[in-house]
C-alpha cells in the first residue's frame, strides 16, 4: 500500500471522517439524525460518568496484601492514566464528536447529491 494510503487509513476516525469529506459516502437525514441523537446521548451520559469521580480512593477489601493489591489494580482500572474514565473521556471529547461531524458531512452530501440529481432529471424534461 503506498505510504500515502497507508497514512489517510492508519486512525479509523479521521479516515471515517477524511471519507465524509471526501464524498465516499453519504447517508440520508433521517439515518444520520438518529444516529447523531444517539451519540449525543453517549456523550452526554460518558460525561457524567467521568464527572462523578467514583472510586476517589482504592476501595478498602480488607488488611491482607492480597487485598490491597487487587484494590489498587480495581482502583487504576477505574481512574488510571489507561482506565475506563479516561477511556469514556477521550471517547466524549474526540472520538464520538468525529462520529458526529463525519455523519453531518455525510447527510450534507446526501442532500446535495439528492438536489443535484432533481436538477438533472428537470433539466432533461423528467419529473422529479
């Protein structure tokens, strides 16, 4: 694959979105306004979850250091630098937000793509 290609497909969400640009595919208003109301709802609730701090502390399991250590292991899960509320916050803040532009360009271009043939078949005398 040329190094050219390789690049435009190495992150799937900008090559989704760099696709929405590019005309390679278009959905219609209706698909793309429930999508987009769904994935504002994911947003919406991935940001509360990230707002609500739980686990501030690795949870007490017991004294033993079996104990400590699986608590410590719960509570870097949650809040660590690779956990799930830094997941749902990158997931809120950049990815969903490209799901949600690649849908508008793409139901622009639907639209567009949809006018332009009305105008064609008019032009050639045909009812649209």
């Amino acid at each position: 694959m040329p190094e050219e290609q390789r690049s435009r497909y190495s992150d799937p969400l900008e090559a989704f979105l760099s696709g929405a640009r590019d005309g390679d595919f278009t959905v219609s208003a209706s698909f793309a306004d429930a999508m987009i109301t769904e994935l504002q709802q994911m947003i919406a609730a991935f940001r509360e979850i990230a707002q609500s701090q739980p686990l501030s502390q690795p949870p007490k399991l017991s004294d033993t250091e079996a104990a400590r250590w699986i608590s410590d292991r719960m509570h870097e899960s949650a809040v660590g630098d690779f956990g799930m509320l830094r997941g749902l916050d990158h997931a809120a803040t950049t990815m969903l937000p490209k799901v949600v532009e690649a849908l508008e360009l793409a139901r622009r271009r639907y639209s567009e793509n949809e006018e332009q043939a009305v105008d064609a078949i008019r032009h050639y005398g045909g009812d649209a």
